[in-house]
DNA sequence: ATTTATTTTTAGACTTATCTAAATTATTTT
DNA sequence: AAAATAATTTAGATAAGTCTAAAAATAAAT
C-alpha cells in the first residue's frame, strides 16, 4: 500500500495519541498534534478508514487497525534510525534532529532502512531514549530507568533524556555527558537525593532534578 | 525561496536537458524527462518564469536564470552526495543508488548536504563519475579519460562511468568492477579495440564498447 | 508559398489536502 | 430534563499539479 506522506503523518500521530490515552482518539486531538483544522481530521479519517488502516465511527474518535498500526510502527522506526543516524554520523546535537528526521522518515523503500540499521549497528535506543522498533515491528518498552533509581555501587549507561530543552542539553554537554557514557553512582545524599557519580571527567555531583532527566541502562 | 519537489525536480531536468543541448529546452523534451504531458510543462515553466527561475518566452522554450540554476546544481550536489553514501556507508550498488537519491535530495536542510559532505571526507565525484559540485556551486569538469585510452602496460582506477543504463551497470557488476577498482592494461587488440584487462578477479578481456563508457585516472 | 505536420499553449476538468462557515451530534450545566 | 456549550461532521471553496481535447503557432514538405 502507498501512501502520502500526509497520510503517514496522520497514522503516525494516532500512534502515539492512543499510546498516551489508551482509548480511542478525537478528532481535536489529532488536530493539534498535527496542526490543522478538526475539519481537516474527519475528511482524512474517512480516507484512512476506506483504507481499512483506522477503526472510524461518526462521532467516536479512531483507533488503528492492525495493519494501520504496523505501518505507523514502521514509520516510527525509520524515524527513530535516523535520528540516531544525525547524532552519532553526522554530529547533530540531540535538539536539532527531531525536525530533521520528520522529512528522512517519509522516504521510500524496501530495503534503505535495514541498511541504515546495519550500519548504525543495531541499536536498541534513540537519542530520546525511546526503544527502536525491530523490522518486524517488535518493540522492546523494557523500562528505562532514570538515572536517580540506580543503586549506589551500580554502573549504567546513559540511553537517553526526558526532558530535551535547550538548556537542559547544554547542561550535560558542560558535564560531557552524552548518549552512551558510563556513570558510576558512588553515593546518594538523602538530605536533597543528590548524587555524586563518576564520569569519565571525573566525579560530579547531580542534583535530582537532573538525575530523574536521564534515561539509563544498567549495566 | 521555498520550492516544491515538483518545482525541483523541473529545474533540476532543464538543467541536464540544457547541458545536454546547449541552447533552450523545448517543453517536449522536458515532458519527457519528467514523465509527464507538454501540457502540464507549459504551466510549470509558466510558474517558474513568474518566480523569475526560467526565462521563457512562449513558443521558445526554456534556459535557467542565474538564480534557477544555483538552485538546480544544489540539488545536483544534494543527489550526488547521497549516491556517494549510499554506495560507501550502505552497500548499496551502483545501479540501485540513483532512484533513492532522488528522493533524499528533496530533504530540506540548512546544514544536513555539508554535515554528509564532511563524513563522506569530501568526495570529489559520484559513484557514475561525475562531479559533486562544491557549497558555493563550483563544478570542476576535469578531463576524465576513458578507460579505451589508456595505454598498453598503463594501470587506472576506476572513477566513474558514462553509460548508467541498468544493463551496463549489471555486466559491470559480473565483472566485479566497481568505483575505485584498479586496472591493468595487458595488452591492446588492433582488430576490434578490444583490451585485455588485469582485475582483482584475474585478466579478462573489454570490447572497445565497453572501454570507452568507463571513466579512469591514470596511476 | 501553401499546405501539412508537429509542437506548444489554452481551456476546462480532476485529485489531494486544506480551509471557512454552517449544520449536526454529544456533553455539561443548571 | 431542558438549555447551553463543546465537539464533530458536512458542504462548498481554494491551491497545486496533473490530464484531455481543442486552438494557436511554428516547422517541414511539397
């Protein structure tokens, strides 16, 4: 099945409404996420649901169909890849890739995103810290933990951030913290529950409202 | 100026036509490159010579303005680029990177083509032989020499190729010769200009067809 | 130099995705 | 439960890019 790259984005925005509400998803919902009138939304749904890709009745909201559903993880997926392509290839800065990536993932093949992966040597994370789908559209949603849940004694790599603003990532980029770096958590305070941990820098501490920011791996 | 695939995709088509040709592009011809109805041209070169991109005068076909000809060898150098990583980074073939990249060079980007430029360590041709223009647009149309050329008892590499037709580039493949290979020129044959060839793979002989549609550098 | 053939342009129609404004249905409030 | 509000859908319009068929201009042939 072809579809537009409109048609994706829609898919792909359903998506992710209904895996944060977890029911059906409404027409303004999907207005907003995807900037255009709710008129707009209800002509597109008709469209989708004639292409057995979305579950439609008037007035009730859409949810995805399977194969609506395999091809919105598909997406995301080439998404995902990219991003982590811009960051580790090309030395974009983990604020700058989203946008980029909105235009690679719509880009049309069989075989240029298992490549891609290849390449990349398969990895399980995006710069977000959001797993990767595999080619078969499993997802791994093994639980992050935040770095302010590893025990003292414990080494972990750094997989991802939740918050992604500016500052923020200027921030770790001052302690040279960056997507794959290992952290040793030496000891916790319980005074305010900072953390002093060891870096390849040397030992920092982190206060908390950093700590609960950064997506980790154990090790 | 924020153009339209559709847009590119002609400036880019009278671009080749008008190197190919050396004075107007007649709407026929373009019709034919992009695969579509002289009717359809006629409003699109209408377009572009509002957007002042094309001169054009009715019934006298078409040529670039400066400014549309800028823009037509920047998405010549976005194209080339991404065949060069296609090729280099994702195993792709020769005969299999072309179609791709005419989508990736629609994606929009400030900084992507220069960061891709860098981590392709600035390459000076695609994998067909021709030149990747540079930032500022300068194309070096340096003498290549054909393969048919070189002189008994000589070695080469292979930079590129003049014929990108699907069958040449599969024969080229069950020669195993690919961008950068090294050949050796044995011997030459009065007769047909047919040559025999020193390969990675042992000596074969090259009909002069085929020697003369292969780009080198002398060693 | 006229006629014939080819190329190019115009006119009107279609598709995709969008919009505004009005109508309809659902949800809240009282 | 009726009235008011909010959400959704329909109807009609618009812009981009394409098409077919017909008209106009150019090029070729006799």
């Amino acid at each position: 099945m072809m579809l537009s790259q409109t048609e994706e984005n829609y898919l792909k925005a359903i998506y992710s409404l209904a895996y944060a509400n977890s029911n059906n998803v409404s027409t303004t919902l999907i207005s907003e996420a995807i900037k255009t009138k709710a008129s707009s939304v209800t002509d597109m749904i008709q469209k989708l649901a004639e292409k057995d890709l979305v579950h439609y009745k008037k007035y009730q909201g859409v949810s995805l169909t399977e194969i609506g559903q395999k091809i919105a993880v598909e997406i995301v997926r080439k998404h995902r890849l990219w991003e982590v392509f811009l960051l580790n290839k090309l030395d974009y800065n983990w604020d700058e890739v989203h946008e980029l990536a909105e235009q690679l993932e719509h880009i049309k093949s069989e075989t240029l995103i298992d490549k891609l992966e290849a390449f990349l040597e398969f990895p399980t994370h995006d710069p977000h810290g959001d797993p990767i789908p595999d080619k078969e559209g499993n997802i791994k949603h093994h639980n992050n933990t935040m770095l302010s849940s590893v025990e003292t004694g414990k080494s972990c790599v750094v997989i991802g951030i939740k918050d992604s603003s500016d500052p923020f990532l200027k921030f770790l980029d001052k302690l040279q913290i960056q997507l794959g770096s290992i952290l040793k958590v030496i000891s916790k305070e319980p005074f305010d529950n900072s953390m002093l941990v060891e870096t390849t820098i040397g030992s920092i501490s982190i206060s908390n409202q950093i700590s609960k920011n950064i997506f980790v791996k154990n090790l």
